[in-house]
C-alpha cells in the first residue's frame, strides 16, 4: 500500500539525482498520472495514434533520459510531469500540423483553445507559443496555467507545489489567463488568411 511518505520520499529522492527511484515512483503515482494524461487528451478523436497509456509511456522515456529534475513533493512531480506532457502533446501536433501547415486558423476563447488543443494542431501550437512567450516574460504565471489547464492541479495543489499563498496563486492565475486569452486573441487575428 502506498502511503504519502514513501512518495514524498522517492519524489525526494528522485529530485536528488537517484534515477532508480524514478522506477519505483512511477506505479504509485500512475493513476494520478493517467488521469493527468487523460486530461490533456480529453478532446482528442477517439482513433488519435497517442493516447494516455502512450502520453505516460513518453513522460516516463522523457523523464528517465534527462537529468532528474529538483522536485520535492508530489503536487511539485505533477507539475512537471504535466509540463512535460505537454512538450509531448505539443511536438506531436507540430509534427502533424507540418503536414497541414497553412489550414485556416480559428479564434477561440481561452478554455476552448485548451479544450481544442489536440483536435487541432494548430490552436496546440498557438498555445504553447503563447506560452513561451509568458514564460519569457514571466515564468510563474506560464507554470501556473500549465499546472491548472494542462495538469489540473488545483489552485490549493499549485501553491503548495511552488511555496505560495493560495490567494496570490488564484491572482496570478486570472492575471494569466487574461494575457493568455488576449495573445491567443491577437494570434488567431494576425494568422487569419485574407479572403479572396
């Protein structure tokens, strides 16, 4: 039986370079880490090539072929694992929109552009290049929507994860979304095609 000890304990260890504890730590928090995957591809077609299954297959080659990173609990091991699905999710829809490039690009508000991510490669591509863009800019609140939008952690998980108060969590949160909603707004303008 798994008690929150031992995870805190491998997720500790782990983030101190001991890559066997990676081995152990992946069946204990699998569950948690599936629905997670499930959650990034809740509105992809049910015949997509990745599922969630697959999504945490490529957390687990992500995680064990780099240098452990310095986690120290489980919300903070979430919040990478999740960051790291999303590199997953994002490379592959580039790879699939390349083969599409030059479709028409829709404008959506910000919970659908998340929602209809991996249905269209092209919104996922928008996101994480507003993302980046943030994260350049500042690199709390990108962690913070990646955590919410693409971890479903909550705003309690988050602050706990990054050693916040909650109240300055949810602030920069909407603060956030906000920029988000207003670049992808802005994006979505910029790369629609004229009308002939």
């Amino acid at each position: 039986m798994c008690t929150t000890e031992s995870v805190t304990t491998l997720v500790h260890n782990y983030g101190n370079g001991d890559r066997a504890s990676l081995n152990s730590l992946m069946p204990l928090v699998y569950p948690e880490l599936r629905r997670m995957a499930q959650r990034h591809l809740r509105n992809e077609r049910p015949d997509h090539t990745l599922q969630a299954t697959a999504l945490v297959s490529e957390l687990y080659v992500h995680l064990n072929g780099q240098a452990p990173p310095a986690v120290h609990d489980r919300p903070h091991f979430l919040a990478v694992a999740s960051q790291v699905m999303r590199q997953v999710l994002v490379d592959h829809a580039r790879t699939k929109y390349a083969q599409k490039r030059g479709g028409r690009q829709e404008m959506l508000p910000l919970d659908e552009s998340l929602d209809a991510c991996m249905e269209k490669p092209g919104i996922l591509e928008q996101v994480d290049d507003a993302l980046d863009q943030l994260a350049r800019q500042d690199p709390r609140k990108a962690q913070l929507i990646e955590m919410r939008f693409f971890g479903g952690l909550t705003a309690v998980e988050s602050a706990g994860a990054l050693g916040l108060p909650v109240q300055v969590v949810r602030r920069e949160l909407r603060v956030a979304q906000a920029w988000l909603q207003r670049e992808l707004q802005q994006t979505s303008t910029k790369t629609l095609p004229r009308a002939s």
